[in-house]
C-alpha cells in the first residue's frame, strides 16, 4: 500500500490478487460546502457529472466500462462526494482516465440539467415516502440547526428547482481542483504502473487552469466549524404511518479525538450489526418490542453524531424508550467488566476485519482516510487504538456523550 500525491492529488494503492480492479476518486465536496440558498448543490451534481464531457455525451459515459462488464457509481454524503468504478484489470487504465476526465472537463449541458432535476426531485418525493430513511435527515436537521451540517444531502424540492447552471459550474469549478482530490486504487497491478497511469490522465486535463475558470463565479463554499454543543429538543411529528419511528440521539466525538474509539466501541456494543447487541437483545429477543433496532456513530471532521433508531407498534414507544434510557443509564454509572469488555473487543476487532478482507471496502476506506487525515490509515492501526480501550474510558465517553441534558428525541407517531 502507498499514498503519494500526484500533482495536487492524494493518491492510495492497495495491491490484491483478485481479477477485478476497483478505483474511486473522493472529493472533499458535500452537503456542508453548499450556500444555503443551493441545498443538495453536491448532489445534484454528483448526478450531472455523468451527463456529458468535452469529449464525452451521456451515453458514451454511461456505457464505457458497462460494455466491459464494469460498472461506475456515485454517491454523495455531508462531507464528501465519491466517483467509483469496477472493471477487469486489463481494463483499469479506461476506469481511471474516465473518473479524472469525469472530474475536471464535465460541461454540464442545460438539457441535461432540465432534465435530471425532475430525477433528483423525484428522488426527494420517493425519499420521504420511507420514514425510516427520513427521520434521518429530519433529526440531524434539529441536532446540527444553524451550522453547514444541518441541510439534507438530497436538499429540497424549492432549491433543485431555483439551482442554475452558472451556480453549478461555480460549484464546480471551486470543489473539483487537485486539493480536494483523493483517487485510491485496489488492483492486481504494479503501484508504479498504476501511478504513471494516473499521472498521463491528471496531465491531460491541467487541471491547474482551475483556478482561471473559477473567475467570475459566485459561489462561495461554507467554511463554518460546526458549534459542538446544541440544543436539545424532545420532537413529535404526526405521521399517517401504521408503524412509529424515533431516533435518541446526540452530537459527538469528531475525527480527530482521540475518544472517538471508545465511543465507537460502546456504540456497537448497543447498538451495532451483531444480533447480541444490548439494545437488539433487550427489545427485540427478550421483549419483542421491535423487528428492527440499531445504534450508529458518524464521524466528521469537526463534530459527530451518535443515532439511535428503533420502529415499533405506536402503543410500544415509550416502553422502547423506558428500556432504552435504563441501559443507556447502566453504562453511564457502571463500568463494563474485563470479561465484557474483552468479548466486545474481540467481536468489533473481527467485525472490522472482515469487513476490511472486501476489496470495495479497502478502496472507500483508502480514499476517505486520505480525504480526511491525508494519509491512509491501516486497519492495524485502527485495532491497536481498539485493543487499548480500558473500562474506564468506556464510562467516561457513555457519561459524556449520553449525558441527560444532550440527548434529544425526535418520533414519528
């Protein structure tokens, strides 16, 4: 594995033994670089950045690697936007040179535009049609209000239909240059061969001409650091659903503190993906309160956010919420034992493991460690901060962070 940077590009590579090649270029361009008046910006043109090139229309992009048996993605998130694409080895040089070209000469024709704002509009209506998937971005929209973090990826209906294509090329043009670029790389190739690969593609584009289209442009990112105390609210929102939903939750830990191991321990002892979670026991296997019920921690650089989420019969809420609040309680007051702590461990070190055996995995979590701290963080390093998490540490994160006066409630009933 190597992390360089190529003319202004963070660059990762991870050898593997494996037919498949994967490569995704990371963009430091979300939801919390946008003005408030462009809600879902990073978005929108996350969805136009496949719609036409200098060199390329929409179909020429879209069948490129399909016709290879590949496949290009996109996804975009509060703090990032990530262009990927999987393809056979031999056909890894096309993968690349399109994501680069994709990158830096996408033109953004007003036809295409028109159109795919219905698409994206569409979207938004499908997505509030599934509360589970809603309450989401409506509890963060409380927890972060009046900082960049607040606005919801996909944005609103009024805002995608207001967004010209001048405020897009701005965003463009401002967001898509070398220092916000990571492109990472898990391939059965030479890092020497993929490097030249790379570097032949970013030449092409000079992409240090940025910094002359950016000239007469409006748009100005958010720049902002998000306050890390908030006010907390206890929210009810009438829905017609037959099931309820709530989320408990509260800000947290960013990034770059050092607590944020515990606090992703204890997370996932609650909460998290094994069917032996505490919540996931106590609710569901011992009570059968919920079919579903789950506890994360997302990370971003200057706050966090730890969300409880559990869907249950409206007459069971607040007994969801009575048993939820007692064991929150219990590992505010109590430390864990070495038994359970060790066990918790283990399983979370194993869960991580074999999560990162996954090629996809390995190339995202490259590519966001570069985005992020500007260099790639093993996984050896990440379960040595694990391994060293004590009892203590364990009940000073659940105090702070499940503090009373922090948590907020927000329930769909």
């Amino acid at each position: 594995m190597e992390e360089k940077s190529l003319r202004g590009i963070k660059f990762g590579f991870r050898k593997s033994s494996s037919p498949v090649a994967y490569c995704a270029l990371h963009i430091k361009s979300g939801t919390r670089n946008e003005e408030a008046a462009s809600a879902g910006m990073a978005h929108f043109v996350e969805h136009l950045i496949f719609k036409g090139t200098s060199h390329k229309t929409s179909s020429v992009i879209n069948s490129r690697l399909e016709k290879l048996g590949g496949e290009l993605n996109a996804y975009t998130t509060k703090e990032e936007t990530v262009l990927q694409a999987t393809c056979l080895k031999e056909d890894l040089p096309k993968a690349i040179s399109l994501l680069i070209e994709l990158a830096f000469c996408s033109t953004f024709p007003q036809k295409e535009i028109d159109m795919e704002r219905g698409v994206v509009i569409e979207e938004i209506r499908s997505y509030k049609d599934s509360p589970s998937e809603q309450i989401y971005d409506d509890f963060e929209e409380l927890l972060f209000a009046g900082t960049p973090l607040a606005t919801p990826i996909l944005g609103n209906i009024p805002s995608i239909k207001r967004i010209t294509r001048k405020e897009i090329l701005g965003y463009y043009y401002r967001m898509f240059v070398p220092e916000n670029l990571s492109f990472s790389v898990v391939a059965d190739k030479d890092e020497e061969y993929v490097r030249k690969i790379l570097a032949k593609a970013i030449e092409k584009y000079s992409p240090e001409s940025f910094s002359l289209r950016c000239e007469g442009t409006s748009f100005k990112p958010c720049t902002g650091i998000t306050p890390k105390e908030s006010q907390r609210f206890d929210k009810v929102i009438t829905k017609k659903n037959h099931q309820a939903h709530c989320i408990i939750g509260c800000r947290a830990y960013s990034f770059f503190e050092q607590e944020r191991f515990a606090l992703s321990l204890l997370v996932n002892i609650l909460g998290g993906p094994a069917a032996n979670s505490r919540f996931n026991v106590l609710l569901r296997e011992k009570n059968g309160l919920v079919y579903s019920i789950d506890a994360s921690y997302t990370q971003y650089c200057d706050s966090g956010a730890v969300m409880i989420y559990f869907g249950c019969d409206k007459s069971n809420v607040d007994k969801c919420k009575e048993l939820i609040f007692k064991t929150i309680e219990k590992y505010r007051t109590s430390p864990v034992s070495e038994r359970e702590l060790k066990e918790a461990k283990k399983q979370y070190i194993g869960q991580l493991a074999i999560s990162a055996d996954n090629s996809e995995s390995q190339l995202l979590s490259m590519g966001k460690s570069l985005m992020v701290f500007g260099r790639i963080k093993d996984t050896s390093e990440l379960i040595k901060n694990i391994e060293s998490i004590t009892s203590a540490q364990i009940l000073q994160v659940a105090e702070d962070t499940f503090d009373p006066e922090k948590v907020s409630v927000l329930t769909y009933l």
